[in-house]
C-alpha cells in the first residue's frame, strides 16, 4: 500500500513516431523502464522508444487524473507550449 503522502506525477512521453502519451506515477522513472520495456501502456508498445519530455507533481492521485484528463483533451500545439515552458 502507498503512503497517503507520496506525491503523483503527471507526465508526457514523446514517442519515436513523434507522438505524446500522457500517464500518472508516483515513481516516472520506473514508469519510463517500463514503456521502454514493452511493459507500459499499449498505445507506446507501437511507438517506442519513448522519452520524458514534460512532468509535474500533484498531492493526490485524484489531483493527476484531473490533470491527466486535461492534458489529454489538449490539442498538440497546446501540448506543445506547455512542454516548452
């Protein structure tokens, strides 16, 4: 079981196709070995390998599935210009 106190992340993964996917994690690292692994979502199995290009902390995983949520309904030039900030 988690501690209630660990930190979520939200995170963009740039594929080798040029293509984002957004996920959660309270450990990003791991996570990344894991798409690259072949072990990660479906859609970057197709598409690696994949690389950390954006993250940032949310308190609760509540929190990282809103922010999630958001990021993925967001058009890629929006994707874009939160990535570069």
């Amino acid at each position: 079981m988690r501690a209630l106190s660990e930190d979520w992340a939200v995170y963009i993964l740039k594929c080798a196709d040029s293509s984002f996917y957004t996920g959660i994690s309270t450990d990003v690292s791991r996570r990344i070995d894991e798409h690259n692994a072949g072990k990660g979502a479906r859609y970057t199995r197709a598409r690696l390998p994949v690389g950390l290009v954006y993250q940032e902390s949310r308190p609760t995983r509540s929190d990282a599935l809103q922010r999630e949520a958001a990021i993925k309904a967001m058009s890629r030039a929006a994707k874009l210009d939160l990535i570069s900030m």
